[in-house]
C-alpha cells in the first residue's frame, strides 16, 4: 500500500502531525508512507523510521510538489493541510483514496464572533488529523503522543557548544519569538525568568529563527554570560538537539515550543490571543503548565494576529513572571 501524507506548513502543525506517522504504521503495518512537507522541516524526519520517503520543496512552491508526486499512483492520500495549495497538488495526482482533515472553520466563526464554544476536548488537531488519516474518530486520551524523532549524534556541533557552554548546569530553552506579534509574551517577562533561573546555577539558551537573531543576541546580551543566543546559529535538526537537552523549556504557543515538548522537554506555554479550543494546546506526555488569563476580549484572532485593539495586551500581559516562575519549579520539582 502507497500512501501520501501532505502537511507542508507550517512548523507546529508539521510536527503535530507526528501522531499520524504511528498511527498509519500501526493500522497499515506492510504500507509505505511519503510525506510531503516543506523544505525547511526535512532534518526533523530523516532518522524517522516510520516515514519511508520524503517529498520536499519550499512552502509555496506547489508545481514542484505536484510534479514530484505524480510521478506515481497512490492508494491513499492523506491531506492534513486541507490549503488551496493542498489541493491544487492534489489535482495532479493519481490516487485511489483522498481523506481529508476537517479545519472546523464554523466551529471556529460560532467562537471568535458569537462567543459560543462548540467545541469538545475531542475536538484537538491531532484528533482531526487522525480522524482523516484512519477514517475513524480518535478520542485525545487515546491519541499517541507527539513524537520527532531525531539521531542526535548527528549534530556534533550542538554537542560541541553544549559542552564548552557551563557544562553541570541545568538547561532552561526560552523560545520568545513567533510568526504572529500578539502571541509573543513581552521580552522583558522573559528575562524575568530566566535571571531567576540564572541566579539559581542554570543556564539558558535563547531560541529562535534567523529572523529572530538580533533580538535573540539582545536578549543573551541583557542575561549575560550564563546565556546563549542560537537563533539563526543552529539548524531546525541542531536546534532540536539542543531542545533535547533542556531539563525545562518556556515558550509562547510556536512551533519551536512544541518541538521541545515532541523532544520530550517538561514546557511552560504562554497563551494570549488564542485559546483551548482551537485545537493547539498541548496533551499527553511530557507534562506541561499553561500560562493564560481570561479576558473577554480572548480569543481575538484564529492565528494571534499582529495587531491588538485593547492597550497593553491584556491576555499576555497579565501573565506575570512570578507566576511564570512559580509553574516551572513545580514542573521541575515534579519530575
């Protein structure tokens, strides 16, 4: 049996994927399973033995995708990006069987614009995308973990600056950054946290894309030297080994926060704009703490959104450091 998983973007919901890899190769044991996903993520599945091949090109690039993939019949797709670029590739295809995952787009209209909440736990990403993939509903406490399985002894010079780094002290990764500004928990907050954590024999690794780097330097400058910029240093695969090395991690709802959790890492995510019920919280193992106040004005944006209509961000900024704090230790203390 052939099949084909498609997400392609973006990363979080790339990797929230990895229940599907397990769960097709427990219900198709004998199949082969391509996936198709952007370039950039491509070092995340190379060691994953339940992906048998890889199609990959950059996000928008889907005359690449669709000539690639229609080389060869499928006897299963499986469309977890449910995109008009999705479905423009799959045009092109060959196939026997399209599953496709339900994006809930009224659920989400009835709760941003009605303030009605349809939604049940049920209702989680994973589930949707397992849904779509085995054609069965999957309750959450029944869905596999979110797993990226990564050879880390292929990123020796992670290996390298974790052990020229302070080596002894405990890790703390924050990932500040993010693709939308509203989901982004003020700087100042996190600097909080990790002096805390500094002045306690830790060390912190600052965490972000190339896109982040001057802002990630900013911050190692603001730490001093127990702190590491790597945004824009370290590759997805080498920062996903350094993301494996953290005894704790502290982010905003990103996909490099849930990479440190599918790596394994006790987290701490800082929610504002968005919201439980669409579907992206964290479940399962490892255990976690969630950071969120309620407003009434939350949730905004399906995404985040860049632009606040309230003064001062009140769902992220009535988070406070303490609290930040306080949550980590037990989560720490509770290992």
């Amino acid at each position: 049996m052939n099949i084909l998983l498609i997400r392609i973007s973006s990363l979080g919901d790339v990797i929230l994927t990895t229940p599907v890899l397990g769960a097709l190769r427990a219900r198709f044991p004998d199949a082969t399973v391509t996936l198709a996903t952007q370039d950039q993520y491509a070092d995340l599945f190379v060691d994953d033995d339940r992906v048998h091949g890889m199609v990959t090109a950059p996000r928008r690039d889907g005359a690449t995708f669709a000539h690639v993939l229609a080389a060869q019949p499928w006897d299963l797709v499986v469309d977890v990006q449910n995109s008009k670029l999705s479905r423009q590739i799959i045009k092109r295809l060959r196939y026997s069987e399209l599953r496709t995952f339900d994006k809930q787009h009224g659920k989400r209209a009835l709760l941003l614009f009605a303030r009605r909440h349809p939604y049940s736990v049920d209702d989680h990403v994973v589930c949707r995308y397992l849904a779509a993939a085995l054609g069965e509903a999957v309750p959450l406490d029944k869905a596999p973990s979110v797993e990226v399985r990564v050879n880390s002894r292929r990123h020796v010079r992670t290996h390298d600056l974790l052990a020229s780094w302070d080596a002894g002290r405990p890790l703390l990764a924050l990932v500040p950054f993010g693709a939308w500004r509203n989901k982004q928990w003020p700087s100042q907050r996190y600097e909080q946290v990790a002096r805390h954590f500094i002045d306690k024999g830790w060390r912190v690794a600052v965490v972000g894309g190339p896109d982040n780097r001057d802002a990630s330097r900013a911050m190692q400058d603001a730490l001093g030297e127990h702190s590491r910029s790597v945004a824009g240093e370290l590759g997805l695969g080498e920062i996903t080994t350094l993301l494996s090395s953290a005894r704790l991690a502290l982010g905003n709802d990103t996909g490099l926060t849930h990479l440190a959790r599918a790596r394994g890492v006790r987290c701490g995510v800082v929610y504002g704009p968005t919201v439980r019920d669409f579907g992206f919280f964290p479940y399962g193992a490892p255990p976690y703490r969630v950071f969120e106040t309620k407003v009434l004005c939350r949730p905004c944006h399906p995404q985040g959104g860049d632009r606040c209509l309230v003064p001062g961000r009140p769902c992220m900024s009535r988070v406070t450091a303490r609290q930040v704090i306080e949550g980590l230790e037990a989560l720490d203390q509770s290992a």
